[in-house]
C-alpha cells in the first residue's frame, strides 16, 4: 500500500533537527568560551574557533597551531583553541594556576543540548 512508509520522511527530520542541535552547541560553546577566556593579548579569545560540515571559523595567525581537520560527518562539530598555550591556561601549570574556560563553556551548553535532544525525542512519539 503506497503512502503508508514515511520512514524517510521521519529519518529526514531526525537527521535536519540532530544536526541543528549538534552546531548550535557548538557555536554556544565556542561564543561562551570566548567570552570567559582570560584576555592578555586577546589572541586565546581569537583562537577559539568552530568547524561544522559547513565550515569552520578558525582565523589562524601567525602563533596559531594548524587548524583541526573536518570529521566529514554532518553530525559532527569541533570546537577548538588555536593559541598553543590554551591548555595551560585551561588546566594550569606548576607555576600557573588554572583559569578554565572552555570546561565552563561546554558544562554551561550541556543542558541546553540534552533538552534539545530530548525535544527532538519527544517530537518523534517515543517515550
């Protein structure tokens, strides 16, 4: 009986709905970790960037390290630091205490994220 089978009509709408939440929170969490970032020179701030299938927001410079290459999968984002030292600045050293910002950014975009995927569940019927 034709017009009963909407799985991929369903599949469409879970895939467009997943892969809105997965670069939403990616760019929350790359914005939030720039706004939390210890400014010096401003460079760690600049250096945080995003790469989603539809590209990606790294500006490099002359300090940076290279770019994270891309996954290739829709359903995947990247947030990342390009200044070499961001690490240390996140986690602190021997001499340095630590001054978290990205940790915050990402437990700060978390619940957003769970209830998006929850909403997203929830719009397909299961329970």
């Amino acid at each position: 009986m034709a017009g009963f089978n909407h799985f991929g009509t369903i599949a469409d709408a879970l895939h467009d709905g997943l892969r809105a939440a997965v670069n939403k929170a990616a760019f929350d969490i790359q914005a939030l970790a720039q706004t939390q970032a210890p400014v010096d020179t401003g460079f760690l701030r600049s250096s945080i960037y995003t790469i989603t299938d539809a590209g990606s927001t790294y500006t490099g410079g002359v300090d940076a390290l290279p770019p994270v290459a891309a996954s290739g999968d829709d359903l995947t984002a990247t947030v990342a630091v390009g200044a070499s030292y961001g690490l240390y600045v996140e986690m602190g050293t021997t001499r340095m205490p630590a001054r978290p910002y990205f940790t915050p950014a990402v437990e700060a975009v978390r619940p957003g994220f769970d209830a998006a995927l929850r909403a997203i569940v929830a719009a397909m019927g299961a329970k």
